[in-house]
C-alpha cells in the first residue's frame, strides 16, 4: 500500500501539531492552578544547555512550513520567533497548522521522487522527496515535538503517552 505525499506530511504535522495544541492548553490550566507565571513553561527547558519549550515549538512549526515549501516550491513565510508565553505558543501552532491547510494533494501527492537539493554537512546533496521527509524532516519534527512533551512533563504537567499521540 502506497501513503500519498500529501498525507504523509500534511496529515502528520497535522497531528502531532494539534496534539502540541491540547497539550498547550493543558499546560495552561495546570499553570494557572499552580499560580504559575504564563512565561515560565515557556521558558523551561530540561537541561541547562538544552532549548526552552519556546524553542521546541518553534522548531517544531518551522520543520513542517519548511518542508512542504522546499518539496512544492513556495516561499515558506517567515514568523518573528518572539513567543514568550503559552497562549502565544498556541498562537504559532495555530499559524502553522493554518499553513498547512494551504497545501493541496494536486500540490503534493506524485512529489515522492522530486529531487530536492538539500545542504548535508555544508554540501550540496540530492535526495528525492519522500527521503528527506522520512530521514530527516520527521525524526527533527518529532525530536522537537517530544522534547515539548517532555519539556511539561517534567514540569509536572499532567499529560500522557495519549496526549503525545491522539486518540
């Protein structure tokens, strides 16, 4: 059975996007229960030297608009990377999910084999579509979603390996 390339990408980000979002507002809640300031999750991060929340779900919407533009050809669309609290990180999810609804299948399915000229260590390097997206758009998208996760868990957000995936 062959996936289309629109619901490989499309309907992925979709996703584990809209999970971040209900994960989000968890965390909202549980802040607010705990009187704890709306910057603080979003500045936490699990270790010192390691990105905030901020960070990750910034990433996480970046890999996905980034993506779909390399492999369609569009001009991503730039966002300031300014969110400092967890409403304002809904916001950016809500952008990037609204971005992605702008991706047909005519756009995308038949784009598995177009050859993308990607940097690898600093060189140029062809790999057809469906390559990069599962070798190295996916395991970057999902590094970033799951260290968002963790990132609250760890804060003592009350979510679960349901919350992560969807029901």
């Amino acid at each position: 059975m062959t996936i289309s390339m629109h619901t490989l990408t499309v309907g992925t980000f979709t996703r584990m996007l809209t999970n971040l979002q209900r994960i989000l507002e968890k965390a909202e809640a549980n802040a607010a229960e705990r009187k704890i300031g709306p910057e603080v999750l979003a500045g936490s991060r699990l270790a010192p030297d390691m990105h905030p929340l901020s960070f990750q779900i910034q990433s996480a919407t970046d890999r996905s608009k980034f993506a779909l533009s390399r492999i369609t050809g569009k001009v991503a669309p730039s966002w300031a990377d300014d969110e400092k609290t967890l409403e304002q990180l809904r916001a950016r999810l809500q952008k990037g999910l609204d971005y992605l609804a702008t991706f047909s299948v005519a756009e995308l399915d038949g784009t598995e084999d177009k050859v993308l000229t990607i940097k690898v260590g600093g060189q140029d390097t062809e790999v057809k579509a469906q390559d990069y997206v599962l070798n190295s758009v996916f395991p970057n998208f999902y590094f970033h979603c799951t260290t968002a996760y963790d990132i609250l868990r760890h804060n003592g957000v009350p979510v679960g390996k349901r919350d992560f995936t969807g029901s």
